[in-house]
C-alpha cells in the first residue's frame, strides 16, 4: 500500500517519477515557495521509495490524521482525503489494465487498497489491522521478470510487504510497513491468521513470526525473509541518518521545479538525478562514499565550507550516476522503474545487479553476537496456534522459543552429522 502519487499531472499514472517536482512545483506557483508540509512528503515519498532499492529489509512508519471523521494527507497546500488518494490510483491502474492486458493484477491490487483504506476508516482506538501485500508471482510467470521489474517489483528478492495500521488516542491511524523478501504464501497466510489469536501483536511480532514460518520450512535463520541480514536491519532508519545527501535531494528536486525548461527535459534531469542519489545512498551503507567535512575556524567561513560540502556532494552524485549507468542498473519500487540511461521503464535485465552490490554478508555484530530471546510471543512453533490457556513465551528474532530453538538445532545438528 505504498504512496504513489503523480502530483497535480491530469493524466492519471500510477508511477511518476517526477512527482516531487510537481509538488514542489505546485506550491512555488500558489504560493511563492515550498511550504513546510510538501517538503516533508518530499522526503517521506522519496526516501520510502530509496529504502526499497537498497536491497535491504526496511520498516516505515507514517501517521495519518483524522479530520471530520475522515483520514487526510497534505497535498497541494491543503489536508485531503486518504481514500481519495487510493481512488485516484485505482483509476490510473484502471486506465492503464484497459491500455495494456497485462497489467490487469496492479488494478487489481489497487481494489484491494481501497478495500483496506475503507477499513481504516472504520478503525476506532486502540484497534489494528494487520494486512499482508505478496510478491506478483503469478505476474512474473506470465509476463517475464522483466516486467515485473519495470512495474516496480524486485524479482531478485521476491519482495512483499506487512502491513499493521493502528488507531491512537487522538483518531489519527499509524501505517507501518515491513519489507519481507521471498514472498512466502505460507508464511504472509500466518502472519495474516496471527491477528486472530493475538489482536494486539506489534510489527515486531508479525516479523518475527514471518520469519519464524521460514525457518521450519528451510532451517537456518531469517531477518525479514532475508539470509545473512542483521538482526534489527532497517534501511529507512538508516537513509534517514544520511541527512546531508537527504538535504542535497531535496534541494535539488526544488532547483528543478523552479526550471524553466522543457517538462521533458527536467524529467531526464530527474531521472539522473534519482539514480545518481541512490547509487550513492547503497555505497554510503556499504560504508563507501563519505563525504569530505571541511573544518571552519570562524563564522565567516560558514557559507564557504557550505559549498565546498554541497559541490563535494554533487560531484559524487555525478560520479554514482555515471557508474550506475556504466553497470546497467535499474531503481525500481513503488508501481515503477526508471534506469541509468536515463529512460523510465527501461528494459534492461539487471539479474543479479543487486546481489553483485551488495552481498549477503553485512558489517557490524554477527548473527550469534545480537541472537537473544526477547519477545513474548506465541511460539510460531509450539503455539501455531496456541491453546486458549496459553501464555505467550520469550522468543527469539525468528519467534521460536527456547526450548524449540534448542531443538531444532540438536535436530539439525544430528541430520548433519548423518549426511557427513
């Protein structure tokens, strides 16, 4: 249930990529500047559509006001209605299914957020509901990967989502969002059937019970559907971290609202721009790409160190765009992909441009090192479902408990022990 909008364009698309520009736009038409609200979505639009290219596993969270009963958003200087929004993306994805066949299951997708976006309406406080958003598998074997990838989906990693919306005290809702690679049916289904027996179950334990499904499938461990990730993984906290590259973002997306040039060749702009700040984004979490910090001595020297930082910035979000574009890749997410050469919706097949960045193996405390039972929980194993005299016990990142980890390791360790 990803935010996609297509700013104040009249024809209807479920993917633009410049979005942000017309916002930004918009507002410096109305009213001679940026206003507060609009550069927010900016970052919040931007940098959740930068965590899903990572390849990393990514949890947001947004929070929606209620106003006359009604959930609303900022858009174009005024609060307007969430489910507005949605029924503005079903007809793109409507519009675009009559346009072409294929794209039949994003329409359908956009029904079903909708349906969801009417039940949280509905949410009074202290309710949740909790959702679950699959990998378009049977898309990719009708249509090719390729296709997939272009409508912003990851075929690499199989990519899904979990959802949990939950209603406070003051009416507002909180939307979270958990990424979840491989896409596994039985897995989301228990997720999804976990809000029968624990209705107030966090994201945490949602995750955690994803991951624990997993794990009596294929032994091992997961994070997030993931092999190898740290446990705790999050690429939305981190990109947040990353506030100079953040603000050069920004500021650069306003310099190009302010253009006066052609729509098309602000969109090029656009394009290279994005690629180039999200290469540099994944080599900054690969611990490569810092920027230089000049020192100032006094207050005069301020500006001038200033523009050394943002010259230093441009020139390796150049340099990134440049290297994109020489491996072929493509930044998909959110209904769309736009590549290094500059075109949206690109073909171009990056099988395995993700894996060959990054690796499975990260930096920083091992596996074994962060692995403790710290959640209580229903046991995803002894507890599937648990019986009404039940309590929830202590369990691990994968929602096993102690005792069923320990015995699903000597088990595993004895099956091992066979096969040597």
């Amino acid at each position: 249930m990803e935010q996609c909008t297509n700013g104040s364009n009249e024809k209807l698309q479920s993917f633009d990529v410049m979005a942000s520009v017309d916002m930004m736009r918009f507002d410096i038409i109305a009213y001679g500047q940026v206003l507060p609200e609009t550069r927010q979505r900016v970052i919040d639009e931007e940098m959740s559509l930068m965590s899903e290219g990572v390849e990393r596993a990514a949890r947001t969270s947004f929070t929606y006001e209620r106003v006359n009963g009604s959930l609303v958003y900022f858009d174009e200087g005024k609060k307007r209605s969430y489910t507005g929004m949605l029924i503005t993306g079903l007809r793109a994805a409507e519009q675009e299914a009559q346009t072409d066949f294929r794209r039949k299951f994003l329409h359908e997708r956009a029904i079903r957020d909708l349906e969801v976006g009417y039940h949280l309406e509905k949410l009074r406080p202290g309710e949740q509901l909790v959702w679950t958003s699959p990998y378009p598998e049977e898309a990719e074997q009708r249509y090719g990967k390729q296709f997939v990838r272009d409508r912003g989906f990851f075929p690499e990693r199989k990519m899904g989502f979990i959802y949990r919306a939950y209603c406070n005290a003051d009416a507002s809702v909180t939307l979270e969002s958990q990424t979840v690679d491989r896409s596994d049916q039985g897995a989301l289904a228990m997720v999804e059937r976990l809000s029968e027996y624990d209705p107030e179950a966090d994201m945490e334990t949602l995750r955690r019970t994803y991951d624990g499904n997993l794990v009596k499938k294929y032994g091992g461990q997961f994070y997030a559907g993931r092999r190898g990730a740290e446990i705790g993984e999050n690429a939305w906290k981190e990109l947040l971290k990353q506030k100079d590259l953040i603000e050069y973002y920004v500021q650069e997306i306003e310099r190009l609202a302010k253009q006066q040039q052609s729509r098309r060749d602000v969109q090029g702009e656009m394009v290279r721009l994005t690629i180039g700040v999200w290469k540099l984004f994944k080599k900054r979490l690969n611990g490569e790409g810092q920027v230089v910090q000049y020192s100032t001595n006094h207050v005069g020297a301020i500006a001038t160190s200033a523009a050394l930082q943002y010259a230093a910035l441009s020139s390796q979000v150049h340099a990134s765009y440049l290297e994109a574009r020489a491996n072929g890749e493509v930044k998909a997410g959110c209904g769309g992909a736009i590549s290094a050469l500059g075109q949206e919706n690109e073909s171009i097949d990056i099988e395995g441009t993700f894996n060959g960045i990054f690796g499975e193996q990260r930096k920083g405390k091992s596996k074994e090192e962060t692995y403790s039972f710290d959640k209580k929980m229903y046991c995803v194993v002894c507890q599937a479902p648990p019986q009404k005299t039940e309590s929830k016990k202590m369990c691990g990142p994968c929602g096993i408990c102690k005792g069923c980890d320990t015995k699903m390791r000597t088990k595993s360790k004895g099956s091992f022990a066979l096969a040597a």
